[in-house]
C-alpha cells in the first residue's frame, strides 16, 4: 500500500462521522403512506363531494379498480424503498405489475362501456383536463417529499428507483382523483391519465439522472 494511499485512508477516517442506520424499507413505506393518507382525508372531507361519490362507489367496477390504483400505489412505493438498498434484488421492480394490470383492465373497461353507451361523444376532451391537472399537481409534493426520502439510502440504481417511486406517487394521486370525479373513466379520460401518469415517471427518472451526475461531477478530483 502506498504512502498515499495510506494518508487518504487516515484522512476519510478523521473526517468521517458516525452514520445512523435507517429503519427497515417496509417502515419507511408505511410512515409515508400513513402521512399522505392523513393528509389526503382531511382533503378528501374538507373538499370532496361524499355523497357523489358514494353513489358511484355502488358499482362494483369503480371499487375494483380503486383498489388496484391504491394497491398499485402502495406496491410501488414499498418497491421504491426497498430498491434504493444496494443489497435488495431488482425483482422488486415487479412488485406493482399485477395490480397495475388490474388498473389498467378495469379503466379499459368503463372505456369501453362509456363508448358503447355514448358512442362518438365518448372521445369528448370534457373534464379530463382537469383530471391532468389534479394528478401532476397532486403527485408533484408527493414526488418531492418521496424522492428526498428514497435519496437518504444512496441507491446503486437511482433511476430505477425514480420510476418505480414516480408510478406509485402516480397511482395515489389517480386514487385520490376518484373521490372528486363524478364520471366514469372515458377513453379520453383514460389517456389523459395515462399521460399524466407517464409524466410523473419521466420526469421523477430524469431527475435522478440529473441528481446522479451531479453527485459523480462532485466526486470528481
């Protein structure tokens, strides 16, 4: 070992300092979730229209597909956590696909009793902007205070990490979207949403990217 070599190593012991260990993945999911389900029922109470949307809540069809957007959401963000440790195998990342396909059957679905009932007016834009705006602005906090807490455990995979992370935040704020949607998914509706949901995860992996190679630029001598 040279003398230099040496030196380094003295130097980074001296000026390391003590690191805490995090809390398990699942705890670290659970306590976010936790926070953005009690932010997201004083809301959904405060803003929403109940009595709307326990009248839509009588089709099996909506509870179905709630669900899956919630467990996709859920799924996703344990995902997250667990992948952003350098030790957790990349199968995480199929984590959320079952309920994902789920999501995705039963919205294609209402597509397409809305066209059969409708027919051309079915392809009307309608509301569905405002459904694009409800899902970014939404997952925009989301995405912000997730991303700062998946950065804490250094992962080896940043941007795999992101997209993951970015298609829960998603998937939660499409879940939310159902207590203030007083429709049933059309098929404008549905790529709306596809595209916001594209969106997040874009924009969540292209900021780990970022952050990656700020991070390697700096370590640079």
């Amino acid at each position: 070992m040279s003398g230099a070599t040496e030196r380094l190593i003295e130097r980074l012991a001296a000026d390391a300092e003590p690191v805490g260990r995090l809390r398990a993945p699942a705890l670290r999911a659970a306590l976010w979730l936790l926070a953005v389900a009690a932010v997201g029922g004083i809301v959904i109470a405060g803003f929403s229209d109940l009595d709307v949307f326990a009248r839509r809540a009588q089709d099996p069809k909506l509870v179905v597909e709630m669900i899956a957007t919630l467990a996709t959401g859920i799924a996703a963000v344990l995902a997250a956590f667990e992948l952003s440790l350098p030790d957790r195998a990349a199968g995480w990342t199929w984590l959320p696909l079952p309920p994902l396909a789920v999501w995705i059957a039963t919205s294609g679905y209402s597509c397409y009793r809305h066209w059969i009932a409708f027919g051309p007016d079915g392809w009307e834009l309608g509301e569905s902007t405002d459904c694009f705006r409800f899902i970014l602005s939404v997952s925009v906090p989301l995405g912000i205070t997730l991303m700062l807490l998946l950065r804490q455990a250094r992962p080896l995979a940043p941007v795999r990490v992101a997209a993951v992370g970015g298609l829960g935040v998603a998937a939660i704020a499409a879940c939310l979207l159902q207590f203030f949607h007083p429709f049933d998914v059309t098929v404008i509706d549905l790529s709306v949403h596809a595209v916001a949901v594209a969106i997040v995860i874009s924009v969540s992996s292209l900021w780990a990217r970022w952050s990656e190679r700020r991070g390697e630029e700096a370590a640079r001598p």
